[in-house]
C-alpha cells in the first residue's frame, strides 16, 4: 500500500480504504490462521513539509490458545500513528508499518478467555488457578541447603 506524497496538500487530506494481504505478516500456518485481508481505514495529512498518517488496521485471526492447545478467534485491531518527515521519496510504501502495527497486537502467550466458572470455551475444561505458595525463598532451610553444597575454605 502506498501513497504519492505530491498528491496530498493542506487543504485536501488524502483517504485510504485498502484491504492488504495478510500474507504481509509471515504467520506460521500451524498457530495462527488469518483471515485473507487486513482492513484499513487510513487518513494521509500534510503538516508543512511532513506526513502524517493515523487510522486503523484490522484482522481476524485464529490462534492457537497456549493453555490448551485449541485454535481460538481472535480480532486484532491496531491503532496507526506515523509521521513522515521530509525529505520525502516519490512514493511512500505503508505496508511494512502496517504489518509492524498487526504483529505488535499479538500477545506474547494467546489464551483463550475462560468463563466466570474457569472453564475453556473450547474444550469446556475447567482450570483453576495454582494455589499460592506459602513457603519463603528467604527460609532457614534454604539457607541450610545452600550450605551444604557450599565448599568450605
């Protein structure tokens, strides 16, 4: 996706709807499925001698939950916000930013959202949390254990 920076003045912002191939984005097929296009709503506004270019980037995708393993929807809607200074090339290409703006959507670890009851909506297993530790890294008998291995001089 890109844009003439020689069409676009103060008085006439320039609007683009563009569907991009998610293809932009690399995903391993085996944990995420994307839908074929990322939608975006863009607005192109000279500031002086800049550019800057906000709206939104959108795309569904199904990811593979990490707690059990079963594939999940999962909308990703990026915010975009990018100022282009001057000087300018003849054509601005806005696709490596688009993408940027998707993958940093992702979380780190995707999990499908549990019920009220902990269960999976997917699986319908129920999973509660870990019960919290009582004991202290801090204790004496870690101390003591550490002494033992500890060489002596």
């Amino acid at each position: 996706m890109t844009f003439l920076p020689a069409l676009v003045d103060e008085m006439h912002p320039l609007e683009l709807k563009v569907d991009v191939s998610t293809e932009i984005l690399g995903f391993n097929p085996a944990s995420v499925a994307p839908e074929p296009f990322i939608h975006t709503e863009l607005l192109v506004e000279k500031d002086g001698e800049n550019f800057l270019v906000t709206g939104w980037a959108q795309t569904q995708v199904s990811i593979q939950c990490g707690r059990c393993a079963d594939f999940f929807p999962m909308l990703l809607r990026a915010r975009v916000e990018h100022l282009f200074e001057a000087p300018h090339p003849n054509s601005i290409d806005l696709t490596p930013f688009i993408r940027e703006d998707i993958l940093l959507e992702l979380p780190l670890n995707a999990a499908c959202r549990l019920g009220a009851d902990g269960r999976c909506p997917v699986t319908g297993e129920v999973y509660r949390p870990r019960p919290e530790s009582t004991d202290s890294l801090t204790g004496e008998t870690v101390w003591e254990a550490l002494s033992k291995i500890k060489p002596k001089d």
